[in-house]
C-alpha cells in the first residue's frame, strides 16, 4: 500500500512535497506520490490542510 492523493481535493499548495522525507511526491496542476517510493510514513497526510491524501486501498 502507498499514499495517494484525491486529485479532486488537491489545491497543489506544496506543503506535502517539502515534507516527504523520500521525495516521493511530484509537483504538477495535481500533486502525484510515486507508490513505489512511498514508505509509508504518512507525514504527507498530516500535513495537508485540505486532508487530499489517505491511504490506498
């Protein structure tokens, strides 16, 4: 499993990029988190003010 991001809530504000210790997330119109470098660590999901990002099922 890997951290996602709800395209449909992303405001692409840039606080999840600065924040992933693995640099799994990609800047874009929408913020993407590369599942295959994600750890897991959920420090992404804590930060975002408008709760985008969750696990994936």
């Amino acid at each position: 499993m890997a951290y996602k991001i709800a395209e449909d809530l992303c405001a692409a504000c840039g606080t999840c990029i600065d924040e992933c210790p693995v640099g799994a997330i990609s800047a874009g119109d929408v913020y993407s988190i590369d599942p295959a470098m994600c750890t897991e660590c959920g420090t992404c999901a804590g930060v975002c003010p408008v709760e985008a990002i969750s696990l994936e099922d």
